[in-house]
C-alpha cells in the first residue's frame, strides 16, 4: 500500500471512530434524558397531560365569560346600513313633483347605542357572578393537577415496587433453584438428611415463585405504559426510573389540627364549592334586580342620501331618502312581566341555598376525609417499622436456613418454610413503604399541598440555567 493509501486508510478509519464515539455518546445522553426521577415526571405530566390542558382551557374560557359580563357595562351599539335602487324624483309637495323611469342609488345608515347608567346592581353582581365562575374553574384546576399528582406518585411508586419485587422475587427463585438442585442431589445419593417430600416441596415452591413472577413482570410492563402516558411520553420511547429502590420518603407528620385549618383554605374541592356558592349568591341577587327598572342613555344617528331624488329641506315633509338625525335621551327599561321574573328569581334563589347546604355537608366530609388521611399516616408509618424489623428477621433466617442445608443441616421443609418467610416478609415491607409513601401523597392531596410551586420553580430556573442538577 501506498503512502497516499496509508494516510486515507487512517483518515477513514479516524471518521469511523470519531462517529462510533458520537453515537455511543449520543446513545447515552438519550438515555440520560429518559431517566426520570418523581418531581420530573410530575413535572412532564402537568405540561402534557390532556387533562392539565382541558381544565386550563376551561378557564381561559371563564375568563372571557367575565370580560363579556365586564363589557355589559360598556355602550351597546348597533349600525344597520341599507343599500338599494329606488325612482328618482324632482320637486316638492307645493311646487309640484315628477316621477320618471330613471332609477338611482339610495343609502341608509341606522346607528343606534344604549349605555346603561343604573341597574339596581344586577351588571355589578353579573361581573361577581363571573368572577367567582372563574374562582371555580381555578379550583377545578387544582383539582385535576392534584389527581394527576397523586396518580403519577402512584404509577411511579408502583413502578419501582414492582421493579423491587420482581428482583426480590428472582433471588427467592434463585435460592429454591440452588436448595431443589442441592435436595434432588442429595436423595440420588441416598443421603438420609433428604427426603422424597423435601424434594417435591421445593419444586412446588418453586414453580408458585416461577408463576408469580411471570405475574410480576406483566404487571411491571402495564405500569410502565401507564406511567408512559400519564407523562405525555410517546409509545415505545425509553423510560427509565432515576429510583432502583422505593424508600419511604422524608416527611415530617405535624398535628392534626394543622392539616384541618390548611385543608380549608388550600383544599380544591373546598374552593370550589366556595366559589360555587358566591356564584349562585350573586346570580340570584342578579335575578332579583330585575324587578327594578334600568336606566340608560339612549341615542344614535341615522343618515340617508338617495342623489336622484331631490331633498327636501321642509322639516313638515316626511323624506324617506334623505335625512340625517341624530340625538339622545334617558331612558327606562322595565320588565313588567312580574309574574316570570318572580319565577326566575325563586329558581335562582333554591340554586343558591342548594349550593349552601353542598357547602356544609361538603365540608365535613372534606375535613372527615383529611382525618383519615391522617390517621392513615400513622397507621402506615408504624406498620413500616414492624414490616422492616419482620423483613430483617426473615432475611437473617434465610441466609442461616440456606447456609445450615449447604452443608448438610436442616431438611428440605426447612428451607421450603424460611423461603416462604422471607417472600412474605420482603413482599409486606415493599408494600408497606408503598402503602406509606401513597399515605403521604393522598394526605398532601387532601389538603391540597400536592403541587409544590416552589420546587417545581426551582427546578424550572436550574433548567433555563444550563439543566437539572
């Protein structure tokens, strides 16, 4: 090979290389990208979840709802502008007139507007009305962004219990292999420390381990494509959990009457029946005014200008074709038909102590709800202790139990029985660091301290400054 053969050798083997490292590379960043610790799946499902997407929409929607209501303050104005062919005309009614089979062209302009002055307040409890409507949707929103919350700490803390017992569930299958292979050794050889029942002992356990960790493993693959869509992740994309392992997480239980006054301010169930309330109260006191008349100042300008018809300047004489007036005046406006408003106002008035008594029984099933979030906690945070010394307890056993039977100590049912200990053990601490964490997530939820801002802030300012830490 040449020199010249050589160096293009080299040159294309360095590209190669250089492109080999940048995919690697590559590959490995979007790895990176796809490994997603809670607070960042939180994050994803509040921006791309649908839901988040319709509740907003529904109050962008209440807040036009209040502009228009805003606007009725504002002078309504109406232009009716009428274009046409009509006879041309010269003369008057004194001097005489004709008529010929000559057509010209006629415009006219109607422009009329009424500004309302004084409404016994039915425009300003309408702007209250639509105001506590937009306090609602508002609330609706912390309602959806709460259940979504609660429902991705859901997934993606049964994604790694999942994860964790399945991985539990392969060392038990890995430990009835090695004592079934030990156990079916042992009886070929006649060994007496083993028997027939030993054996079929450890093959039956065995095979209920194989069985529900084939169940472990679909339910794994489900909550992964949940947990895949509740975050706006398109199909088939690689989700990978920054947490290998669920540990209960840090949280401080303060007093109960604590999460009873927060619940009542923070609680979106609650603003929102509150809001519901104000709203019908205002609609109902809106209803009400229209037993009083409105005032209003009414006015408009009306212009018309036909060219072949001559105008006639005598104010005494009706001219269709050309005029031009204009003026103003107050005016009144009043309903008489007392009788339907009446009706109107009562129904108004049964929505409104209809929304007070959902207030009332809301609220104690709200703060009912919040107690046994609360209790709750407690309960799942001593069974966390109990199942951790159990699962210690029973690991210990095991590992003896295992160790004991390797050389030649111990039966088959005892390592059967120490197998099926340290499954049931391990198994009650996973879900009860689970049943603690969900605990804590359905009592922030209740009271409606899910959503925290100033994390998800913080983490959004580190991003604009060069990406998570």
């Amino acid at each position: 090979m040449s020199g010249m053969g050589i160096r293009r050798f080299l040159t294309m083997w360095a590209i190669c290389a250089a492109l080999v490292c940048w995919s690697g590379l590559a590959g490995a960043q979007g790895d990176e990208h796809n490994t997603l610790d809670l607070t960042e799946c939180i994050r994803r499902a509040l921006e791309l979840n649908p839901r988040m997407e319709e509740a907003l929409l529904d109050v962008t929607k209440s807040r036009w709802k209040l502009k228009s209501a805003q606007l009725e303050r504002t002078p309504r104005m109406e232009v009716l502008n009428v274009m046409g062919m009509v006879q041309d005309a010269k003369g008057d009614a004194i001097t005489g007139d004709s008529i010929d089979d000559h057509y010209g062209f006629f415009n006219k302009m109607d422009m009329e507007f009424a500004l309302p002055i004084y409404t016994f307040g039915r425009l300003s409890r309408g702007i209250d009305a639509a105001r506590q409507g937009v306090e609602a949707k508002e609330a609706s929103v912390e309602k959806a962004r709460e259940d979504l919350i609660r429902r991705v700490k859901e997934l993606y803390y049964g994604l790694v219990l999942a994860r964790q017992m399945r991985d539990s569930t392969r060392e038990i299958q890995e430990n009835f292999t090695e004592a079934r292979d030990i156990a079916e050794e042992r009886l070929e050889k006649g060994e007496g420390t083993v028997a027939e029942t030993d054996v079929l002992k450890l093959r039956i356990g065995l095979a209920g381990v194989t069985e529900g960790l084939r169940k472990i493993e679909r339910e794994t693959l489900v909550t992964r494509e949940a947990l895949r869509e509740a975050i706006g992740m398109e199909e088939g994309a690689n989700l990978n959990l920054a947490d290998e392992r669920l540990k209960p997480v840090d949280f401080q239980l303060k007093p109960l009457d604590e999460y009873l006054a927060r619940a009542e301010f923070n609680n979106p169930d609650l603003r929102q029946l509150k809001a519901g309330v104000e709203a019908t109260k205002a609609e109902y006191l809106s209803e009400k005014s229209k037993f009083y008349p409105s005032v209003l100042i009414v006015g408009g300008i009306r212009h018309a200008e036909a060219p072949g018809r001559e105008d006639q300047d005598n104010p005494f004489l009706n001219d269709d074709f050309n005029y031009f007036k204009a003026g103003g005046a107050v005016a009144f406006k009043w309903n008489m038909n007392l009788f339907q408003t009446n009706a109107e106002v009562q129904e108004k008035k049964t929505d409104y102590l209809r929304m007070e008594s959902r207030l009332r029984h809301g609220t104690n099933g709200i703060l009912l709800n919040v107690k046994d979030k609360f209790y709750k906690v407690e309960e799942k945070k001593a069974g966390l202790e109990t199942s951790f010394e159990a699962r210690k307890s029973g690991r210990a056993l095991l590992v003896l139990t295992m160790t004991n039977f390797k050389f030649g100590i111990g039966s088959g049912k005892d390592v059967f029985d120490a197998l099926g200990v340290y499954a049931r053990t391990a198994g009650k601490y996973y879900e009860a660091v689970y049943e603690y964490n969900m605990a804590v997530a359905e009592l922030k939820s209740a009271v409606g301290e899910g959503y925290d801002a100033e994390r998800f802030q913080a983490m959004e300012a580190s991003q604009e400054n060069g990406g998570v830490e």
